[in-house]
C-alpha cells in the first residue's frame, strides 16, 4: 500500500513539473509574439512577461545566492 502511494506522489510530481515546464515554454512564446509587433504597449507587456518568466524560473532553481560576502 505504501508503494503505490509513494508511485502516486511520484507520478503527480512529475506532473507538476510537467506543468510548470509548459507554462514556462507558453510564457516564451508569448514573448517572441510581442518581440514581433514592436508597438509600446507590446514592449511593456514584453517586460511585465520577462519578470514573471524570472520569477518562474527561479522557482526552479531557487533564488541567487546575492548575499556572498
């Protein structure tokens, strides 16, 4: 019984990455759209898309070790 459990929570993890991977691949392509159009509106929307996409992205790989003195 454990060890279906434990299959269980594997396969939903992987599922979660699986997610997180997809919504991060949506947010690039929806930048390279905006990258196309140019307009002002468009680069702002480019901005607000890049810091979301940072955000998302160190939530992956946890944040920058900024406090190396």
């Amino acid at each position: 019984m454990i060890k279906l459990i434990a299959a269980a929570i594997q396969v939903y993890l992987v599922h979660l990455r699986w997610q997180h991977r997809t919504y991060i691949y949506e947010l690039e392509d929806e930048i390279d759209k905006l990258a196309a159009d140019g307009s002002p509106a468009a680069k702002l929307r480019i901005e607000r898309l890049a810091e979301r996409l940072s955000f998302e992205r160190e939530r992956i790989t946890g944040p920058a070790d900024s406090d190396s003195d």
